[in-house]
C-alpha cells in the first residue's frame, strides 16, 4: 500500500491521552492536498491539534492539513488529544483509514496497530478442572440418572399426541440431523414420545430416559423445546454404528426466570437473514426465550417501513459519498442493509418454532440519527439551535417533541412495528438522550410553556408517554431502557431494562416499574475478555470474563424475601456490535460467556457452582464444535494470541479486519456508559500549551 498511518500515545494526561499521529506516504508521488479519513472511537478535543483542522461525525474524522504537502517517500505528523485515557487493547486506536487527494478519493491507507505504552500483564486463569458426567447446561433443576443408555437409531421415530406439538418435534429432527448427520426413516419405532402434562407450570418439562425409550412431558410448546434442548445434550454419538446413545436419567426442570433473553445489535453492524437465524438457533440450545432484535440507532435503520421507504433507501447505507457518512468500520465501502417486513415474518416464525419471541427496539428519542437523516423534511425541527454532543459524539440524533413530524413518523412506524412483531411487547430505547438538547427549540420552548414543564427531561417524558398511548392502543406493552421513566410521565406499566447498574433496578423497582436486568458490568458481551492487548472487544475500565459473567447474582444485595424482588421479571445478555462485524467475532464474544449467563437465567441460585459449570462446560464445547461456533476456549484461546503476536511480524490492522469499538468507558466498578464520559469532557488548554 502507498500510505500507512500510525497511531501512538505520545503521554498520559491527568484526563486523558496526547496522541501523536503519522500519515506515511511511501510513494514517489507527492500531494499538495490531501484529507486522511478515519474511524476512532474516541473524541479528538478540537482545539489540541498541533497544525490543521479536524472534522468528527461519530467515529469518522476527517483530518485536514491545509499547509502540509504530503511529499512523496515522506510523512505528516500531527498531535491530538483525547479526553479519555482508557486505551489498553490494539483494537483501541485507528480502526481503518482512507485518504482523499486532489487527484484520486479513497485511496487505501493501511493502518498500524496502536502504540499503547504501558499494556496491563495481568491474564486471567480458571481454575483445573475435570470433565464433567453430563454436558448439561443450563443446570436442570432435578436429576437422577440411571445405570444403562438408551439407543436411538435413523429408524427411532418422534411421536407427537397432537398436530400443535409437531413443530418442536420438527425443530428436534432437525437439530439431531444437523448435529450428528443421523436422518429419520419413514418407519420405526416410536423412541422419543411427547406427552401433554395439565399439571406442569408453563415452561417446566420432565423428560425420562429408560428401557422403554424416551419421553418428554410438558404443558407448552415452550416446555417440549427446553426438554428436546436437554435431550440434545445428553446425546452421545456413536459414528460407526450410526447411533446415538442417551443415558437413562429422569429429569424434573423449571425455568427460575420467566424472562431469558439476549440484546442483538444488527443497527451498528449488519447481520444477513441467515445469521439472525443461526443466531436464535442457538439460543433455543440454552432455553433463551425472548430475542430483542435492537434494529435502529445512530449508525443505521434495519426494517422496512412501507410508509416511509427512505429509512432503509437512505437510512440503511452509509458511505463516504452517502448521506450516512462512514463509521466503525468498513469506511471505505458501501456499508449496510436492512430486513424487509418478508424477512421479518420469517424471522419471527422461525424463532416461534423455537419457543422464542422476538422483540423489536426502535430507539426513541436519541440515537435517531440514520431516521433523520433519511426524512429531514419529517424529522428536522429547522429553528432548533440547540447544541449537544451524544455520547457516541452525534449532534443531530435526537427527534423533537416540538415538531408535528415527529409524531406522524412514530405513528407510522410504529403501526407497522406492531403488526409486524406479534410480541405484546415493543422495546423504545429511550437511553442515552443528550445534555443539552431541546433547550434551544422555539417549538419546544413552546410545548413547555403549554404544559407546564420546567425540564428537557419533560420533554422527553412527553414524547414516551404518546408513545405508550399509541403502543396500548395497538394491544402491546412499552419497555424501555432505565431512561425511559426520565420525565416520570410514562406509566408503571411500562417495563424497565435496567443498564448501568443493579442500583438502577433497584430504584426502578422501588418505583413500581418491572424491571428486566441487563447490568453492563456483568451482561454485556461486547466487552474483552481478557487483559491482554490482543483480545477483541472493548476493555476500559473493566473486563468480563467467562467467571465474571457466571457469577453474576441477580440482585444479590437484596434479601430473599424482598418484595421488590417481585418485580424482577428476568435478564438478558447484549452483544452491542460496533466491532463485532463476522460470525466469527459474534460466535467469540458471545460463547461460552452467554452459555453462562443462561445458566444464572435458568438455574436457581443454589444450584450454581462455578467448578461444576466448568466441569459440565468442557465436555459441552464439543457441542458448539460440531455447530463450528468459534468460541473463545476458556483456557488456551488468550495465551495462543498473545504468542501469536509476540511471535509473528507486525501486522497491519487492517489486515486484520479490526474494527472500531463502540465509544465506551465505564469510570467505576459498578457504571457502565457506553461512551466516554460526559463528565471528564472538560474543555482543554491547546495542545502546545500543555506542560507534562
Ligand atoms: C445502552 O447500553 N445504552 C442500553
């Protein structure tokens, strides 16, 4: 490649980092005018650049050095500051890069891991354990196993008592010929029986193993899934008999949480239909039965709206020449797609047949931007002067209650929404709304004095509570992220997904709100695993290991009896997917930490023991292994690449298809914000000004 670009910390600022900056040019050819483009998560203060101009629209900046030729076999240098210090993996730096000269746009530049200084040695280690009896996982809650196995062979056949059943018999045929390549004859005999039990609660099943074959009792749909996921996992195959050996066990097992979900992001990065299902699939294998699909934000909007075709037109693509401009990742490229209201319908069968409900999110009022900048005729208020910055650095992300165009948007779209997901339920966002906004708009300035409102906060309640109006009158429950009762307007219907700690669902709850946990510091899969520097994911304050996600205790500070505890409705997992841009990456950030989790979902607290689950997990990797889900090893994975670096050539970035983070730093041990902090944003001395 003719250009490099490196990146390196030059000095540790009391809030922040000095940056120092290289364009190479390694060509014979010289530029009078160039502009490098680049995707950095994190926000370059403005006025601490040692020469030229810096422009940022969320992660895309695009550096101008008016009166700097890029000479020929030479290079530009260029300071910046951060106000973050948080900078401790390669994956933290320049993501991937571009320049544009006079002559020719989008010139490849490649891009060179980050020079972070001091790296943390810490590596974290689990404990030796040996191979459990049974691969089972979530944890049953009652076991006993026999002496002899049962054997199932291409002739066993699966036996339904009525039509209603036979989907998850289908989806149980399915998965044992995908798994163990052993196919149904026609004829046979009747081995795997599924009976309906009155007497059973809704998600429990009972499944025994013995010499007259096996059978799965339930009172749902959902029951015969959890007892086939069981079975799936007791299964042993023995390749040249073709037969499949399952010990003789009986099996009595209920769910401890009636919600289990997992948060997939397809807004930041695009998933294609094939792998949302594969996705679900594999959460049915852990008993996961609420899929919440967060399908707008800042970055893109991924459902067709037959009302409004421009969201997708425009809204789903960004690019250096689009409306959306660049980010995260893939900057040079025509990035993005969506889902149309067909793929959708599948999507939501599919999952169905798995005994998973599929939630749609569509981010209320902030991370807005791609529906703005799709429908600015709709969305922008054009006498708003209000200026904030988001936390992901946007300062055009959030819709205006003041506006009648906002209201006719939301109305459309969110009657499509609601035929589309046949779910009771619509998750709004509702996080994350700027300091700030509104405060400048003559026609909020209005609405507040019709009302009544002395805060933005109002403003922001006013707008939800329309929204919960509009989603009642189409039969469906509001949730929404812990924000969403900012402004106290919406009503104590609506459920609360708590995010930045557990002390926000505790005080939600307090409130009267249900409340579904999703603690950041324990749930959220996009974070790094280890310390090392070349783990994916995010590391800024904190990491999440395989232990950590295991031995989150859902509210563990309240005791048992606490009434509040009642309005725990359950918790979830979230793959925010800002570098999470293959399969490959998903498959390692989400497995085995959400297997972990599904066992704290699943599992009463006093039958998890971390030793065991290890015990149990080892043997359970050959599972994921013959699904080729590419999962982080609990043991060996971290060692392997640190050598794998220290061992090989420097490797461009970019050659590693490395992409941005999601701007995130979590300042305590017990907070979580997804981007830099707001806080330490202090406006800075220029950057020749500063003194070590
Ligand atoms: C969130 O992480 N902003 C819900």
């Amino acid at each position: 490649m003719d250009f490099r670009v490196d990146l390196a910390i030059v000095e540790h600022l009391a809030k922040g980092c000095r940056f120092g900056l290289t364009l190479h040019n390694l060509s014979e050819k010289s530029h009078a005018n160039w502009k490098l483009n680049f995707a950095f998560e994190c926000f370059v203060i403005p006025d601490s650049l040692s020469q030229g101009e810096l422009t940022q629209v969320g992660t895309f900046c695009t550096l101008n050095v008016n009166e700097t030729p890029l000479y020929a076999n030479n290079h530009v240098y260029v300071e910046f500051c951060t106000a973050t210090s948080a900078f401790n993996l390669l994956s933290d730096g320049i993501n991937d890069a571009y320049l544009d000269t006079d002559a020719e746009t989008q010139l490849p530049v490649a891009v060179s891991p980050i020079v972070l200084g001091a790296v943390d040695d810490r590596r974290v280690s689990l404990p030796e354990v040996g191979a459990g009896r049974h691969a089972l996982i979530p944890h049953p809650q009652y076991m006993e196993f026999g002496e002899s196995v049962f054997e199932l062979t291409r002739y066993s056949q699966i036996c339904v008592e009525d039509q209603s059943m036979q989907c998850v018999a289908n989806w149980l045929s399915e998965e044992v010929e995908r798994l163990f390549g052993l196919s149904h004859k026609s004829i046979g005999q009747q081995d795997i029986r599924f009976r309906h039990s009155p007497v059973l609660d809704s998600e429990a099943y009972k499944l025994t193993v013995d010499g007259s074959g096996i059978e799965i009792e339930s009172n749902s749909n959902a029951g015969f899934t959890y007892g086939c996921a069981t079975l799936i996992q007791l299964m042993d195959f023995d390749h040249e008999r073709h037969t499949i050996y399952v010990p003789h066990v009986r099996i009595q097992d209920a769910p401890r949480f009636r919600y289990r979900g997992v948060m997939l992001d397809s807004a930041r990065s695009f998933q294609p239909v094939t792998e949302i299902k594969r996705v679900i699939n594999l959460l049915a294998h852990y008993k996961i039965n609420t899929f919440h699909w967060h399908l707008t934000d800042d970055e893109g909007w991924r459902v067709e709206i037959k009302a409004y075709p421009e969201l997708t037109d425009i809204g789903a693509w960004r690019g250096p020449t689009h409306p959306l401009k660049p980010q995260l990742h893939s900057i040079g490229d025509y990035y993005g797609g969506f889902y149309s209201q067909q793929e959708i319908r599948e999507i939501v069968q599919y999952a169905s047949d798995r005994s998973i409900q599929v939630i749609p999110e569509i981010d209320i009022p902030g991370h807005s931007r791609a529906a703005i900048t799709a429908l600015p005729d709709l969305l922008v208020d054009p006498e708003d002067q209000s200026h904030y910055r988001s936390e992901q650095n946007y300062t055009d992300n959030v819709l205006s209650p003041g506006i009648s165009g906002t209201y006719q948007f939301l109305d459309a779209v969110l009657e499509e929404i609601a035929q589309l997901f046949p779910a009771p339920y619509v998750h709004i966002g509702a996080d994350q709304v700027p300091v700030g906004v509104w405060t400048n708009s003559p026609s909020c300035r209005e609405l507040m004095a019709e009302q009544g409102y002395r805060n933005p906060k109002d403003l922001q309640g006013h707008l939800l509570r329309y929204v919960e109006d509009k989603l009642k009158s189409m039969g469906k429950r509001m949730l929404g992220w812990e924000e969403a009762h900012f402004g106290s307007k919406v009503s104590k219907d609506t459920v609360v997904y708590s995010w930045l700690s557990e002390e926000a669902a505790i005080n939600s709850a307090k409130l009267g709100y249900d409340v579904i946990l999703q603690p950041g510091q324990s749930t959220y899969l996009d974070m790094a695993q280890d310390y090392s520097v070349c783990e994916l994911g995010v590391y800024r304050s904190h990491i999440i290991t395989l232990e950590n996600a295991y031995q989150y205790e859902p509210l563990v500070q309240l005791h048992e009896q606490d009434p509040i505890k009642k309005r725990i409705l359950g918790m979830q997992a979230a793959l925010w997917t800002e570098r999470v841009t293959s399969p490959e990456r998903l498959d390692y950030m989400m497995f085995p930490r959400l297997v972990a989790l599904a066992e704290t979902a699943w599992t009463q607290d006093h039958s998890k023991d971390f030793h065991a689950f290890l015990s149990r997990l080892k043997p359970h990797l050959q599972l994921l292994d013959r699904q080729d889900v590419r999962y982080r090893h609990p043991c060996q994975r971290a060692k392997k690449r640190m050598a794998d670096v220290q061992h090989s050539k420097p490797t461009l970035l970019n050659e590693f298809k490395f992409s941005p983070i999601r701007i995130s730093s979590c300042n305590t041990a017990t907070s979580i914000t997804r981007t830099e902090n707001m806080s330490s944003l202090v406006p800075m001395p220029p950057l020749l000004g500063l003194t070590t």
